[in-house]
C-alpha cells in the first residue's frame, strides 16, 4: 500500500528516524553496557534485545513508508476542501455539527477527528465547497 505524503510529512518521518537512530539506539546500546558492568546482563539481556529490536523495527518500517510513499500537493484553492483544512460537516440525520481536518493517512487519527483524504468522509469531502451537500460511499452497497 502506497500512503499519501506530503513533503512535511516525509520530513516528520526523517526527525523520528534520525532521532530513533542517534538517540533511541545509543541509550539501548548504553543499557546494555550498564547491565554488563553490574553482571546481571543475563537477566535483564531479553529486555534490552527486545527494546532494541522494537527500535530497529520501527526504523525499518518508517523508512520504507518514506520509500514507497506517493508525494502529494497540501495545497488547495482558497474556497476547496484540501489537505490539512479543517471542516465543519453537519449531519442532516442527526441534526449534529462535527469538526474534522483532513490529513494524510498516516496522520489519521479518528479520536482528536483527523481524518484521512483517503478514507470515505475524507474522499467525499476532498475538493468541495462550503454549502456543498456531498454523499459519502461507505462500501459498494452503502453510504450517506
């Protein structure tokens, strides 16, 4: 799967991969050291190897998102729904007014409503204007 990133994003990634490199491993390496001079290395090794693995995971997974990443523009006309907007929607059901800024999907976090461009809320809104009533394709035989 390619995600959508824009050149923050990818920059965002970049600062988590270095820091993860230059700070995250170092302290690893460091506790491993101390737990050899204090000789209980045998039973603290698993949790320092964990530790350590988890980092070095997570570098591998970050840099490959970088890697497989589809660029996209954060730009958009002065009256569209764009990328990193923030929308008030209302729901003509529940007679509600939700707020929601449109993200990429790596930044999607549905709890603090930030949705992504490439989920169905997010894809119905992208490009509309404000008045604009839009439907929202949940699946093939379902929407809003």
């Amino acid at each position: 799967m390619r995600n959508e990133l824009t050149e923050k994003d990818i920059k965002k990634i970049e600062e988590e991969i270095e820091y993860r490199k230059l700070v995250v491993r170092k302290e690893a390496i460091e506790a491993v050291k101390e737990a050899r001079a204090q000789g209980d290395l045998r039973e603290n090794f698993e949790y320092y190897a964990a530790k350590r693995d988890k980092n070095e995971s997570r570098i591998r997974y970050l840099e490959r998102v970088i890697r497989t990443a589809k660029v996209v523009s954060d730009e958009s006309k002065e009256d569209e729904v764009g990328l990193y907007n923030t929308v008030d929607v209302y729901f003509e059901d529940e007679d509600e007014t939700e707020t929601y800024q449109i993200v990429t999907s790596i930044r999607g976090n549905s709890l603090n409503n930030m949705i992504s461009s490439e989920s169905p809320l997010g894809k119905a809104l992208m490009g509309h204007k404000v008045g604009d009533r839009v439907y929202v394709q949940i699946n093939d035989k379902a929407g809003y």
